[in-house]
C-alpha cells in the first residue's frame, strides 16, 4: 500500500474558509507525516545519473524504482471533463508540493506548490510552470459533490478533493491534459542538499528569516547547507511580493541542485551517490504509472541550462470578499497554455517574457 497519506477532507459541518495565506481553517494537523522530498531531483538529477553512460547510476536507479510510493491520481478525474490530448509524444507532469515542518503549516491539507512541467517531443528541453498557490480560479465539484463547484483559490481544491481534484482543477483551468502525477515536499530539501555537501545560491537581497534561528541571508552568492535551504526556500514575509519570491526561491534551489548533481562530483563518490539517491527515492511520491527509469532515460540529456522556470502571467494581487488573491492574466495565460498544448516551445517561452 501507498505510504502517502490520504488528503484530510474538511469537516462539512463546518464553513470552509481560506485565509489570506491560503491555507485552510478548522482542520487538525496530521501527526507522523513522513517527509516527501522533491520529486523534480529525482526526476530529473537521476536522469542525469542514467544518462552519463554510468551503469551504477542506472543500476541504482532500477534498484530503488520498485520501493517508490504510488497514489491513485486519476480514477477519480471523470474522463469526459478531461482536456484532450494534442501532442502524443509531449508529456505534462503536474507537481504538488507542500512544506510539512514549515512552521506556518497548521494543516496537512495545502499545496504551496503548484508546477505544470512540460517535456516537448524530443525531451531536449523542460519548461515549468508555477501556479501561485492564491490564484482565484474555477474548482470543479469533489467526488462526494460536499465541496467545490466554486470559484476559489487553487489550493482548495487539494484540500477538497485531494489528488484528484487538484488535477482536474488545473486540467479545467489551463485546458492541458495531465500525464503524470509527482509529490514533492520541500521540508526534504535539507537531506537531498546535505547529500550534496551544499548547493550555491545566488541571493537577490538580503532579509532575516522569521523562522527560528531566524538566519540572516546576504545578497550575493553563497553555499547554503540544508538546514538554511530550506530555511531560504520557504520564506515569504520577508518580502514585498510574498509567496511570488518563495517560487523564484524555490526555482533558484532546485536549478542549483540540478547544477552540484551535475557537476561531477556526486558521480564519482559512491557513498555520497548511494546517500542521494536512496534520501531521494524514499521521500518520493508518484502516480501509478510513472516509470522513474523510463522518464529519467528519456530526459538523459536535459541539463538546468535547457530548463526553462516560468510563473503563470497574473495582474498581480486582489481581494475577493475578506480573501487575499492572486489575480491570473486571462488573455495571456490563454495563450501560454494553448502553446503547451500544441507543445509549441518558442511560444511558451514568447508569451511568457
């Protein structure tokens, strides 16, 4: 069976209200949560382990395949509700991740982290596409028909529905028909980036954490261990736009631990490869019929330099009634999404300058 728990449904004698913060109200926090870390590593750092003509890396890698959790993502997505699919050989990876130590987490039942990963035929590139968390979109109805069919913050729709809610919610937002499921939780970051003796971060500006210790960051470049990664990548109140610094935060780590992977280092040190990779693999959720292997082989020759990050186009923040919003840019958002569709690259990347 799945180690990955089962999304925590609000109570439906309660009202269900998201704060500005979005995270969901009257909900008891889960306890003994095992940490998922960030699947994207696995995905894409071990493919370059599986592409670097490095038997053990691939040997490694069929070993820990069979010991990955597995949740049921689809069976609940109604088939005629689902967004054809344009492009055959493209495939579009839906990434959720939470943070489930942050302090700030009072209920297991968000996504802070909404990626719609896009592999073109060819695999010679990846675009990702982060949805703010806030962004007010349309929610289909759950399952049991007690929650949605509202307008809400995308993340309700994970607290909702779980899985499969959220990924017809993002399939009826942008019109792009999900293949895979991954489950990401950034509190792993500290093991994955210990693995790798640390990864250089080159910080926009200098803030303190509000977290404990509370860390002073300087601007520039740095090599931050763990612990302080995490710290940096989950940080919003330090800045003016908030959770839009988070993602870029959270893009920075992961492209510069796709960098120290790459970098020779990890290739040549068993031990350190064999810590990395198990830390990873452990921590990873997947749908049901992702193939690590297959995926890592396909993308062999993808490196941070042909992975591309992008934000969903917005107009900013709003409110709606006593709520905190994210605002999406319709016209544009239309047009970026249309491009993932038909898998048409350069106007991804066009739309989104």
């Amino acid at each position: 069976m799945p180690r990955h728990p089962q999304i925590a449904e609000p109570d439906s004698t309660q009202a269900f209200v998201l704060p500005p913060d979005g995270a969901p109200t009257k909900q008891k926090p889960r306890k003994g949560r095992r940490a998922r870390t960030i699947v994207l590593i696995s995905l894409l750092v071990v493919a370059l382990l599986a592409g670097g003509g490095l038997l053990a890396g691939g040997l490694y890698l069929r070993s820990v395949e069979g010991s990955i959790d597995r949740v049921d993502a689809f069976n609940d997505v109604p088939e005629e509700a689902r967004p054809d699919k344009v492009v055959k050989d493209a495939k579009n990876l839906l990434i959720l991740g939470s943070d489930s130590r942050d302090p700030e987490n009072t209920s297991g039942s968000r996504s802070d982290t909404i990626i719609v990963a896009h592999l073109p035929k060819g695999r010679g590139s990846a675009q990702m596409i982060s949805i703010p968390r806030d962004t007010w979109v349309s929610v289909p109805k759950s399952k049991d028909g007690k929650h949605g069919g509202v307008d809400a913050k995308i993340n309700a729709a994970f607290a909702w529905g779980g899985i499969p809610l959220m990924v017809q919610t993002v399939e009826k937002y942008t019109g792009v028909r999900i293949d895979h499921v991954v489950i990401v939780d950034f509190a792993g970051f500290q093991e994955i980036i210990d693995a790798l003796d640390g990864v250089e971060i080159d910080v926009e500006e200098s803030f303190t954490s509000i977290h404990k210790p509370h860390r002073k960051f300087t601007k520039g470049k740095q090599t931050l261990d763990g612990a302080a990664a995490l710290d940096y990548a989950r940080e919003r109140f330090a800045f003016k736009d908030g959770d839009f610094a988070r993602i870029r935060h959270q893009q920075q780590l992961i492209k510069g631990v796709l960098d120290k992977a790459a970098s020779g280092g990890l290739l040549t040190n068993p031990g350190r490869l064999n810590s990395f990779l198990r830390a990873t693999a452990d921590a990873v959720s997947v749908d049901e019929t992702l193939s690590i292997f297959d995926t890592a082989t396909e993308l062999r020759h993808l490196r941070s330099g042909n992975l591309t990050f992008l934000t969903n186009p917005t107009k900013g923040t709003g409110r709606v009634g006593t709520q905190s919003v994210v605002l999406d840019d319709p016209v544009k958002a239309k047009a970026l999404y249309d491009a993932v569709r038909r898998d048409a690259v350069d106007e991804i990347l066009n739309v989104a300058k």
